[in-house]
C-alpha cells in the first residue's frame, strides 16, 4: 500500500479514530448552505453502501474510492455533483431518471 493511503474515517461523524485528511474536510466545511447538508447527505450514502472506500482530494473535489472504481463529489454554484468513473453507469443513471440533469462525465 502507498505510504499516503489511510482508511477514511468521517471526522463530522462521532468517532474515537483518526479524523479525514484536513484538505478533505477543509472542502466539504467550505460552504455552509443547503448544498453542504446535501453532500453530506450524498457522502453517508456512499460510505453506507462502501464502508471501505478511501478518500482524497483530487482535480479540486473530493474522491471516493474503492480499488479501480471511484466517484467524485464536488460543489458547484448551484449544487453537489457526482462524478462517476464509469460512463455506462452515467448513461444507465439518465435513461432511468431523465427528470435529473446529466451531462459528459456529471450528474447535477
């Protein structure tokens, strides 16, 4: 394993464990409006359905992965989007919910 890799541990949740790198959590306390509840809501998720997942701060957003597979979340003016490492995946996610905007690489 890398010297930088660290198991992810969420500082916003209580925990007795090491706390998310401060570049990370720097990022996600960086907004304090709607669009931070709904991140934090996107990443709980994340780790519910991925305990294992790591994290970093990469392309100045956050990414979330798990051996070859990823996500980015990231704020936008108006929002949170996802980044999905997998096109297909993306294209699937559109077709089922074309009620929510997608574009090239991003879910808004």
């Amino acid at each position: 394993m890398p010297a930088s890799y660290s198991p992810i541990i969420l500082s916003h949740k209580p925990t007795n464990e090491v706390s998310m790198d401060p570049q990370v959590q720097a990022y996600i306390d960086s907004v304090s409006d709607e669009r931070r509840e709904l991140y934090l809501r996107l990443e709980a998720r994340l780790m519910e359905l991925y305990p294992d997942l790591s994290v970093k701060k990469s392309y100045g957003v956050v990414k979330y992965y798990r051996g070859k597979g990823y996500i980015y979340l990231g704020y936008w003016k108006q929002g949170v989007s996802l980044y999905p490492g997998k096109i297909a995946a993306l294209e699937e996610f559109g077709r089922r919910h074309p009620e929510i905007r997608t574009r090239v690489g991003t879910i808004n």
